[in-house]
C-alpha cells in the first residue's frame, strides 16, 4: 500500500524542476549556509573527502609547513643550521629540507641547528610533526575502518506490467565478495505536482514493496512496488507516470561482514530515469562447475517486453 505521510524532512513547500535532496550516490544536495564553524566537523571533513583530496591536502600541508619554517629559519640566518651559499634560492632550499627533516624526525645529520634560537624553532617544529602524523594516522585508521555499504544500484527504474497489474522496478547488487545479511530496504515517492492556487506541493508516500526484507542476498535483488488500486501511481496512465516529477528515495541497511555492523546506505532516482515497456536482463549464470556467476556490467540492462 502506498501510505501517505508526513513531511520526513524535505518540506511541502516546492517549485518546478526542483533538485532532489539526495543524489543517486546518496550524497546530500543541500548547500549549507550561515552555519558556525565547529571544530568537531573536522574530522567528519576529513574522513568524508574523497581519497586523492584527502592526499592532495596532506601534500599541500606538508609543503606549506616547510615552506614556512623554510622562511623563519632564513630569517633568524641560514647560518644557525648550516654555512651560507651565497645566494637566497639555494640558502631557502637548505632551510626547507632542514624543515623537512625535523618535521618527520628523520634527521639525517647533515644540517644540524647551532644556535639556541635554531634548537628552539627546530624543536618547536618537531613537536607539530609529531602530533601531525599523529593525527593524520587516526585520520587514515578512521578512513580505514568505517564501516560503509558498497551496493551498485541500476542507473534506471522501469515500469512493466506485472501480475494482473503495472509495476515499477529498479535493483541493487552488493559490489563486495561478501554475502549481504538481512538486506531491509524502504521507499519513499515524493511527487510534485502544482495545486488548485497554482503553486507547487510535494505529497510523500511510503511504497509498499513485494519484499521489503529478505534473510540474505547473494546475487541481485529486484526492488518491486506494484501499481495496484492502492498504489498512488495508480490513478495515472503509464505516459502521465513517465512525465510526473516525482522522485523515489530509498534507504537500505543490513549487516556487513567485512565491518560486523549493520550498514546503510541511500539513493535517489528521478522519473527521467524511468523506462517503460522492457525488463531487466539476468545478470547472473550457472557454470560448468555449477557455480553461479554474476556479472555486475549486466546490473543496468534492459530488453524488450515479449
């Protein structure tokens, strides 16, 4: 049964061609603004960047670092670490790589501090990079080892008839070797449609699914909501269903072998992501051996109704 409920958040309040709050890959599309700036975010920014952002800013860090300690030993004379060459670059190079040495504690002995003011920015300099690796550590064991979803969701929806009814469809594989335990999944239609005044609304609507549960998932799962009389797509003709504005947002959660927690993870599909009349190709075999193969390029193919 398509129940209709409460607004989970999104508002009522619409307009046309609006952007779904959450993207396929279940990122937030919401742009934050006058938010305060929290030092507990930091590491939330951190875990959450992309791997070669997360990187790429170490790298820019660290070179930043050393170039700054590269200019206040250069200030405080070259000469409290090592001769004078002569000339600034060559000078501002001894200093960076002397920065360098002292911020990873390698110290290889070729430069060394002589004054008292060299031993005490040099030391200063190891503590940072002391408590720089250690925090880029935690950040790199935190990356490590939280615990994420990896399902591959159909890049489509489809609308077919089904039973002695329609129905509309889209599937998920888990892209791990590992079993899914306990899949459980709900979905949400938002519809947006413009009201007696004039303006835009968005109704929600819980969709009841064939199977919202299952005890384990080892292959791929079709997500199916038949457009019965109760359905709230069923007062439309499957051309108004292909141009409604309307959105299905899923969440799905179960138990991760790899992390030995439940995990969850969301995603979106527009209804121009909807096609009609085909349904989806089998994706998986059986071999010579009696294994079952399952090929995950074959997630998004469709073919013809017969």
């Amino acid at each position: 049964m398509g129940k209709k409920i409460k607004d989970p958040g999104l508002g009522h309040n619409s307009k046309k061609n609006i952007k779904g709050i959450v993207n396929k890959d279940g990122s937030s599309n919401v742009i934050h603004v006058n938010k305060k700036f929290n030092l507990d975010d930091l590491y939330t920014f951190f875990i959450e960047l992309s791997w070669w952002q997360f990187f790429l800013l170490i790298v820019l860090g660290y070179t930043f670092l050393n170039i700054i300690f590269g200019f206040v030993y250069m200030a405080i004379g070259i000469e409290e670490i090592t001769p004078s060459r002569g000339n600034f670059i060559d000078d501002f190079l001894n200093g960076f790589f002397f920065s360098a040495q002292t911020l990873t504690t390698v110290g290889y002995g070729g430069i060394a501090p002589q004054g008292v003011t060299a031993n005490l920015i040099a030391a200063f300099e190891a503590m940072i990079g002391l408590l720089s690796f250690s925090f880029i550590t935690g950040l790199l064991y935190g990356r490590f080892s939280k615990a994420k979803a990896a399902i591959h969701f159909s890049d489509n929806i489809i609308l077919r008839d089904f039973k002695e009814h329609r129905a509309i469809m889209f599937r998920l594989m888990n892209s791990r070797k590992t079993v899914m335990i306990e899949p459980e999944i709900s979905v949400t239609l938002s519809i947006n449609e413009k009201d007696k005044n004039g303006e835009y609304k968005r109704e929600f609507y819980r969709l009841k699914l064939e199977r919202d549960k299952i005890m384990y998932l080892p292959t791929v799962w079709t997500i199916v909501h038949e457009i019965d009389e109760k359905s709230p797509l069923f007062k439309y003709s499957d051309k108004e269903i292909e141009n409604l504005e309307a959105k299905l947002y899923g969440l799905i959660q179960y138990h991760e072998e790899s992390f030995g927690q439940k995990v969850y993870q969301i995603t979106s599909y527009d209804f121009d992501d909807l096609i009609s009349g085909v349904k989806y190709k089998k994706s998986f075999q059986f071999n010579e051996e009696g294994y079952t193969v399952l090929d995950h390029e074959k997630l998004n193919e469709v073919e013809k109704m017969n």
